[in-house]
C-alpha cells in the first residue's frame, strides 16, 4: 500500500466557497479512479504546529502504479487546475510504502 499525503496552504484571499468546492472535488477523486483504497481530506485543527497550512489529504493507494494512476488521471487533473491551483498558496507532499 502507498500512502500518499498532502499539506494545502491557501492564498489570502481563498473565498471559503473556493476553498469547498476544491475539498469536494478532491473527496470525488475516490469514487472517479481505479486503484484508491481510502480518501480523506479535511481541515487542521491544530494550528500552532501547521505553520499555516489548513488543510491535509490522505490517499492511500493499492501499489506505485495507482500512485501513478492517480497522479495523471485526467479527472485528478481537472480539479487540480479548474479548483486547486487558482487559490493555492502553497503544497507539501510526501508518499510512502506501508
């Protein structure tokens, strides 16, 4: 299994409704392609330790090649350019094998 995290830090001026709809598009991702195990996403309630970073995504995946899957679907694609980048501030990712 690979686990694949990220941190999103959004721009200042992020509206609140940009900021669901790119929640609700990450959370589609799970039903949309092949090879995702469990999605989650939600936001930090912890800021002291976050350095400003308010959201976390958790995607764990069957093997590199779901990772792969996953990183080029056109559908993950879409929601990273139509939702995400407009209002991203700032990223942190990291996979890994469990």
């Amino acid at each position: 299994m690979i686990e694949h995290i990220v941190l999103f830090k959004w721009k200042e001026d992020a509206s609140p409704d940009a900021i669901a709809l790119a929640i609700n598009g990450i959370l589609a991702l799970k039903d949309q392609i092949p090879g995702i195990v469990e999605l989650s996403c939600g936001e930090n309630f912890s800021p002291l330790r976050s350095q400003g970073f308010q959201h976390a995504l958790r995607v764990q995946l069957l093997d590199c090649d779901a990772l792969s899957t996953y990183a080029d679907h056109p559908v993950h694609q879409a929601v990273i350019e139509k939702y995400i980048k407009p209002i991203l501030g700032d990223i942190i990712a990291v996979d890994y094998e469990v």
